[in-house]
C-alpha cells in the first residue's frame, strides 16, 4: 500500500485538487509513490476542525498517515462584529487548537511530518470588489478580515512550529515578498489563484524534500514497465508484489 500524505485545512485546502491547484501538483509529484488525501472544508475554523480529528484520523487507524500539512487561520482571523463573525476563534485558541491537533496526530504515529502552514494575505480592496460582485450596494462597508490581524494570526502559527520543532511555511509573509502580490496570488482578496497555489506547492514541497518523503527517493508501488520481461513477467513483481 502507499504511503498516505493528507492535507488538512479550510477551503484554500478543499479547492486545492482544482485545476492549478497545491494539491493535485503534490498528487502528480508523488504519482505511484505515495496517495495525497485532501481532507479540507471550506468555512472551517479550528474549533469546528477539531470535532472532525477522531473521525478522519482515528488512533487505531491501520495506515496512519506519514505526513499532514495543517492549513487554517484565514477563517479563525474573521473579526468580530463583522460579516464572518461567527467563524471568529480568539488568537491564543487558535494556537491551542493547532497544538491539539499536532498532538492528535503525533498519537496516530509519533513519526508522522505534520507542516504547518499560516493563513495567506488579505487583500482588503480584492475582498471588498469581491463583495460588491456578489451583493452589489449591499455588500459589507467595513471588512471582514484585515491583512494586519491575518498576520498575527500567522505569526502564532509560525511560533508554535518553532516551540515544537516542527516545520511551518509563512505563507503570509512569502506572499508579500512578491510586488503586486494582491492581483498575482489571491483571487477574491483571500483565495488563490494559479499563481498562489504555485508558491503553496513550492514552499511545501520544500519541506518534503528534505525530508524522507522525497518523491525522487521514494520507490514507486510497482515495477516500472520498462523491467518487466514480455515472456517472465513474474519476475519483475516478485519483490513488491510477492503474492502473485
């Protein structure tokens, strides 16, 4: 069986097996050696995240995953008083929500990889145009999220990372480095767009590669065509497919 690699998050998660998406460039990296399972739910803060840990990964999993790239805040930053309120989570929780998870998962296996990674950018005017597309004079006056509290949201996540040990990608901060990052890499002031996935997959197959869980040194489930002789094609499977 393949290793399992899971991707873990909110909706920049869920859409990430999109066309040009993070997701299926890491499924297309890791074709035949390892199966990307993307566990991500649009909406979803870190609070609700937490009722879905013991359903999707339970402890006495046969398989437990071999890495889980963790991906929220951008819906937990939502402030109060605003259109999104009600997926506010208070910054402190937010980091202990996150240290639950990592320790859910290091139960799973303590020798799981778990990467953390911080919420993006906001684009404050992208997400108002957004609004104004959708609810025309009706849409928010005040915003809903604010690139400077999608920051602390991001520097606690990174913070945990270090406390743990443990790898994070600063999304928030990589973005910015880009001139014109608002229109290149978020679509709507918040999601991405090809361009953004791109720096997601990049930064995350970073961390894979200098790890064990380099798609290049990892053996492929099966034998490659090329080996397999057109009158003993037994040969080549008996190592990886001793049953047959």
């Amino acid at each position: 069986m393949r290793p399992q690699i899971v991707v873990f998050g909110d909706s920049i998660t869920e859409q990430s097996f999109r066309l040009g998406g993070w997701g299926a460039a890491l499924a297309d990296t890791y074709t035949r050696k390892a199966d990307i399972l993307n566990r991500g739910y649009g909406g979803y803060n870190t609070r609700w995240a937490l009722f879905l840990l013991h359903h999707l990964f339970p402890l006495d999993a046969p398989t437990p995953p071999v890495a889980v790239t963790i991906f929220f805040g951008a819906n937990d930053a939502a402030l109060l008083g605003r259109t999104s309120e009600r997926q506010h989570v208070p910054l402190e929780e937010y980091k202990e929500n996150l240290r639950k998870m990592i320790q859910h998962f290091k139960k799973c296996s303590p020798s799981v990889l778990v990467l953390l990674i911080t919420p993006p950018p906001i684009d404050e005017a992208g997400r108002f145009e957004y609004a104004r597309s959708l609810y025309g004079d009706k849409a928010m006056q005040l915003p809903e999220r604010t690139n400077e509290v999608a920051g602390e949201y991001a520097k606690q996540c990174v913070e945990l990372a270090e406390e743990l040990g443990l790898p994070s990608v600063d999304l928030w901060s990589k973005m910015q480095e880009t001139e014109g990052w608002q229109r290149k890499f978020l679509s709507d002031g918040l999601h991405l767009t090809p361009d953004g996935n791109a720096i997601v997959y990049q930064e995350v197959i970073k961390v894979f590669n200098e790890t064990s869980l380099s798609a290049a040194k990892m053996p492929a489930d099966v034998p490659h065509h090329s080996i397999i002789d057109g009158q003993k094609p037994e040969k080549a499977f008996q190592l990886q497919c001793p049953a047959i």
